[in-house]
C-alpha cells in the first residue's frame, strides 16, 4: 500500500517508541489538515502539500505523547539508596548540602493558546531526602511527559514540579523554564520573540525568598538567567492580542477536531478559543493567486541607459512564512541587494517589504521564497539582484531535529552579482550578525 515516500515515511518512525496503543489519532488529523489546506484555497494534491496532512499528523502525535507516558512508569525503579545521606545532621538534604541541579534541558511544547509550537530551557534544581536519590536521566524524561502536550509556561512548570515531588518524595524541588513564543504579524505589543522566565517549587523550595533559590539562581546565572525576571506574563501567546475575524465554521471544526484526536477536550476554559486563534495565524498564509505586488509605477523609473552603477541594499526586513511541508510557522529576516545606476532612486524600503510580505505570507518553503523575491526585484531594477532569508523553522521541531534555535540561511544570485565575487562579498559583509530574529 501506499507510494514509495509513504513507505519511506513509515520506515523512519521510531517505531520502538511509538506503539499502536501510543498512538493518537491520526487518520482524524489528517482530514481536519485536508479541511485546513482547502480552507486557505489550496489545491491538497499539489507536489508540495500531498503529504502535509499526513506529515503533520505525525508531527502531532509525536508532539503530544506526554499525554500517554506516566510519570510512575518513568521514575519507577530509578532510586537509588545513598547512604551518604543521613537525615538527622543539619543542612539541606540531611546533612550533605544536597542540591543537585539538571540544567538546560531543551524541550518543545505546543502552546495551549494557539497550537503553535514554543520552546523552553528547563532547568530542575532538588534535594534529596529519605536516603535515596534519584538516576539524573530520569528528571528530563519527566519535565518531556509534561512538556510534549498542550502547555503555558507557569502550569507546565507547577505540573513538571509536583510530579517529581510526588514520585520522588525529596527535601524538595525546583523548576524554571525559560519559554520562547513566535512572534505574531500585526503584534505590536511584541518585538521579536516572546520570552518569559518562569519557576515552580515546592518543599524546601515553597517559599521564593529562602535562600536556598539564591543557591540555585547563582548556579544558573552564567546562563543569563536573573531571579529578578520571574515573573508572570499574563496572556503571553501573541494570538490573544490580535483580533478574531469570522472564520469558516469548517475550519474551526477542523481545529476542534485536532485538539480532541490529541487526548484533549476542546470544551476546556483555556481550549475554547483555541481554534479560532490559531487561524489568526492560520489565516495569514492565504493562497492569493499571482496578483502583480502593487509596483508603484516603480518599473517605469528604472534606467536602462549607460552610466555608473552602485550596489544599493535594504537588510534585516522581517517576515513571516508557513511551511508548506509541515503546516508550521518560519519566521526571520531577508537582505536584498541590487546594483543600479547612480542616478536612479533607489527602491523603496517600503516596496521591498511589500513584495517580502506578499511572497511571504503563503504556504511556503524558504528556499522558493528567495527565489521568488529575487525575480521580483530583479524586475524593478534590471537584473542584477542577490538576496538572503535567514530563517527559524519551527518544523525542525516534527523532523525530529530538536534545535528550536539553529536557523537556515538561502541565497539567490541573479545577473552581475553571479560573476562579480566582489560585489557578493561587498554586500553579504553588510549584513549584520543577526540575533534578533532568533528564538535563542
Ligand atoms: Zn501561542
Ligand atoms: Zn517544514
């Protein structure tokens, strides 16, 4: 049954870890993601989106299996005597100090608010009690548990923090994650990402002004972490701060119907407006059919004659794109840079962006994006066109390749700059290092 990529697709699960009972479900997943692509007008048997539904489907699954993992499974069998540890001397832990500390675990959850995935650094701070300790491996397997499902910082990080009290039974425990959001279009209370520090205790770790956080703050501190900035972000998804339009009721179903199939119940206070959110995002990358970008009469202007000719060049022009593969967000910068004759005005940064926005907000995949903005500027000023995406794919997260951060940078060269080593590097010198744009 199936093409050769379905098989291909199937070979490369982790079959160990996924069992069928393990399993969400995913054939109602990919219908509700047909109603989604049909919903944006796109045609689902196009090359690029065949096998979307059942990619993202998968990524899902694999995205939500906290939901079928239990705690007493994970640490059950993990503690282990230590006799070092006597209970009756003073000091934390019985006597030795005891704190031990788990730092920058990386994991990825799905924002409860919008299903948008969003990425934490966890870093767990306990102290042992009762002779027993337990094996260190085991405490980020449990903060994942909690980690891969439908999430906001503060319960995953209260959630992640009374299991392993309640499993481990220790002096005490401490969890502070540090949560990274993608920023939404039309956000303007945010720049960039959304970050929040977050912490959780309990045991000798209830109260926030003991000393024993002011230990544990001073281990994590050459981390960049400041015990000033916990704090509570009320609403830190973007989507709550954007406006709701009207959507099709069958997309709004279809949403529902993602949340139910992952063990969810969409009826719940914080789900009820999930679906509708996530189309805000959603809804951005809209199928337009190949409208011109509104050029300003800008071709008429561009001289054809002799003369001297400069590198002109617009850096750091944020976009947002889907990608098509994975129903996922990338996010991140372009710089474009073009030669014209000196005389001629240069292309306004606000076209620029225009044609950006518009190429875009569609289901995308970055390496076409660059090619498709080089040719429509090539065609405003004569051909001579270099242009860089550097992008965070959130999809790294369903491919299996957990680095939320890393980024990916694609370059299209057209005319003079192809030949000119010179002007390539002139211009890719310009760029500056980019940091903003990153979710690290
Ligand atoms: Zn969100
Ligand atoms: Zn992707």
């Amino acid at each position: 049954m199936g093409s050769f990529g379905e098989m291909h697709a199937n070979l490369v699960t982790r079959s160990d870890e996924v069992s069928i009972e393990k399993e969400c479900n995913r054939s109602a997943i990919e219908f509700a993601v047909k109603d989604l692509l049909l919903g944006l007008g796109e045609d689902i048997n196009r090359e690029g989106i065949r096998k979307t539904p059942f990619r993202v489907a998968k990524a899902f699954s694999e995205g939500t299996r906290g939901y079928r993992q239990n705690v007493k499974d994970i640490i059950e069998g993990a503690l282990f005597p230590e006799s070092g540890l006597d209970t009756n001397k003073n000091g934390h832990g019985g006597g030795v100090g005891g704190l031990v500390i788990v730092r920058d675990i990386d994991l990825y959850s799905y924002c409860e608010s919008c299903l948008l995935p969003f990425q934490i650094k966890c870093h767990i701070g306990y102290v042992p009690s009762s002779q027993r300790v337990v094996g260190l491996s085991k405490l980020p397997r449990v903060a994942e548990a909690f980690a891969k499902r439908l999430q906001e910082p503060q319960r995953l990080a209260d959630e992640i923090c009374s299991s392993l009290h309640q499993e481990i039974r220790p002096e005490g425990v401490a969890i502070i994650l540090q949560c990274t959001h993608i920023p939404f279009p039309r956000d303007s209370n945010h720049k960039g990402w959304v970050k929040i520090l977050v912490s959780s205790g309990l045991g000798v770790f209830e109260n926030k002004n003991d000393e024993i956080w002011s230990d544990l703050f001073s281990l994590l501190k050459f981390r960049g972490i400041d015990k000033d900035k916990v704090g509570v972000l009320k609403c830190w998804c973007p989507s709550s701060k954007i406006e709701a339009s009207d959507y099709s009721p069958i997309m709004v179903n279809a949403v529902s119907s993602i949340i139910k199939s992952l063990g969810e119940d969409p009826r719940r206070k914080e789900l009820v407006e999930t679906p509708s959110r996530f189309l805000k995002w959603l809804m951005n990358f809209q199928c337009v059919s190949n409208i011109d970008v509104e050029m300003n009469g800008y071709g008429d202007s561009f001289c054809n004659t002799n003369g001297e000719v400069k590198i002109y060049s617009e850096v750091s022009i944020p976009f947002w794109s889907q990608c098509e593969h994975h129903l996922l967000p990338f996010y991140g910068v372009v710089h474009i840079g073009y030669f014209l004759l000196e005389r001629c005005d240069p292309v306004g940064k606000s076209l620029l962006q225009s044609i950006v926005h518009f190429y875009g907000f569609k289901l995308q995949v970055q390496e076409r994006l660059t090619k498709q903005i080089a040719e429509t500027v090539s065609q405003l000023v004569g051909g001579n066109v270099i242009v860089v995406v550097e992008a965070s794919h959130t999809c790294m997260i369903s491919r299996g390749i957990e680095k939320f951060g890393s980024n990916t940078a694609t370059i299209a060269v057209l005319g003079s700059f192809s030949t000119d080593l010179e002007a390539r590097t002139k211009f890719l010198e310009s760029i500056p290092s980019a940091t903003s744009f990153e979710g690290n």
